[in-house]
C-alpha cells in the first residue's frame, strides 16, 4: 500500500517537509495501523496566523453545541473501550501503547520517518461530533513530532486529523484515498501551552469543522469528502532517531 504523510511546512523559517515520499511498511495489530514514510523535500514559507487567534477569550463560548449529549468518555483509569496496548519493534523502530494512571501513554522510538494511530471500537460510525481529548508530550523534541486527534476514519487511506507540535503550531489535513490534502494550513497559536496537558476538541456537523486547543477557536474548515467514521489518536515523527513520548487522556465524545 502506497500513500503520503502530511505535510510539514517550515515554521518561523526553520525548515520543512512536502510529503512525496512512499510508505515502506505497513503493519496492522489490532485497531492500530503503522506506517512508515520517506519525506525528503522542504516545505513552503510559514503561513500567516490564523485571524481567529485575535480574538479573546470573553468573545468565544466553548462547548458541544445545545441539545448535544454526552455519548462517550474514557479517563483511561482502565482500558474498559478495548484500545490496543501492544509493543512493536521493526526495522524502522519501535511503539509501545500503555494505559496506566489515567493515561494512554505512547512511546515510540523511531529510525525513520513514521506514523501510528488507534481507535476504539466504541467511536465507530461518528457522524456529527464535539470531539476533545488531552494530551502531553513527555519526551522529544518539539518540532520532530505532531500528535493530536484522529476522526472519521474510515480505512488507511481515507480519515482526517488535527494535530499540534511541542513547538506552538497546529494543523488538519484529509487523507482522501491516499492522498494528503491540507485543510488548516500549518500556523502558530498561543492557545498551544509547550510541555503541558493541551486540550484538542474538533467540531464537527456536516462538511463544517471547527477547531479548538484549550477551548480557543483556531480555525475553520468545511470538506465534505468523508461524511462518518471512527474517532481516535494519532501521532507522526518527522525526524528518525528523535525518541518521543506522548500521553492522552480525558477523551469526551458529544453528539446530537
């Protein structure tokens, strides 16, 4: 199977990634699927901030929209939804999932460029949602790995994600049959707080997506291509030999 990461563009100058590469390897456990991907170009110049940043905080209710209800939640105090806790060693590195103390910790140990997520059996089917989880990154450097939340997953090939890096930036990005296909441009956000818990909450009714870090609005999207499917986490390293530990928690799932 063939298909692309997404992109890395360069931040406040420093460098960047164009996903052109191929995957070299795939590998299925579970509800859990690891890719490995080569990314050798450099990226675009940093796009302008998000206009929703300028806003403050008095001017923007957070939450599910009225009349939502509470459909799933999971503090991690026992892995009571079936995620996949496992460890794999390959050629390109190693993963390891681990619930433990409330939290969904994922240490990986990478040669090469790769990407791994999950999901829950329980978040299958989600159309319209007011998705959020938590997450801290533990170890590794902050622009090597972005991580975040996985949405309307469908197949390997066919799924949305929004993610942050250690370093301040967040984007979102469709893979649409394999191709990656960017829908928030990569760009610098205070609502991120480097080396703490972020809380990221995706919006979703219809083709309409809002995005959100700690409860602050970032940004905007509306693409229609994939309608429902599963919720779950996610993780990419840009940079092999960059160890790096993340951990989820709190995942609260709204919907109408």
């Amino acid at each position: 199977m063939y298909g692309k990461s997404p992109d890395k563009t360069a931040r406040l100058g420093y460098f960047g990634w164009i996903a052109s590469g191929i995957t070299t390897a795939l590998i299925v456990v579970g509800a859990v699927v690891v890719f490995v991907f080569v990314l050798p170009n450099r990226g675009e110049e940093t796009p302008p901030p998000d206009p929703g940043a300028a806003q403050t905080a008095a001017a923007y209710t957070p939450g599910p929209p009225a009349g939502w209800s509470l459909t799933f939640t999971d503090d991690f105090s026992a892995n009571q939804n079936g995620w996949p806790e496992d460890t794999l060693s390959q050629d390109f590195g190693s993963i390891g999932w681990l619930i433990d103390a409330g939290r969904y910790r994922w240490t990986a140990h990478p040669v090469s460029e790769a990407s791994w997520w999950a999901w829950s059996e329980a978040v299958e089917g989600q159309a319209d949602f007011y998705y959020s989880a938590v997450v801290t990154q533990i170890e590794g450097s902050g622009g090597d790995a972005a991580y975040g939340l996985l949405y309307r997953w469908v197949d390997d090939d066919s799924f949305y994600v929004f993610i942050i890096t250690g370093e301040g930036y967040c984007s979102a990005h469709l893979n649409d049959d394999g191709e990656w296909r960017e829908l928030l441009p990569w760009r610098a956000t205070d609502a991120i707080h480097p080396g703490e818990a972020n809380r990221l909450t995706v919006s979703a009714e219809g083709a309409d997506m809002e995005f959100l870090i700690n409860d602050f609005p970032v940004g905007y999207a509306s693409d229609g291509t994939i309608s429902e499917g599963a919720l779950g986490l996610y993780l990419t390293i840009y940079e092999g030999g960059q160890d790096t530990v993340v951990e989820f928690d709190s995942i609260e799932v709204y919907a109408p």
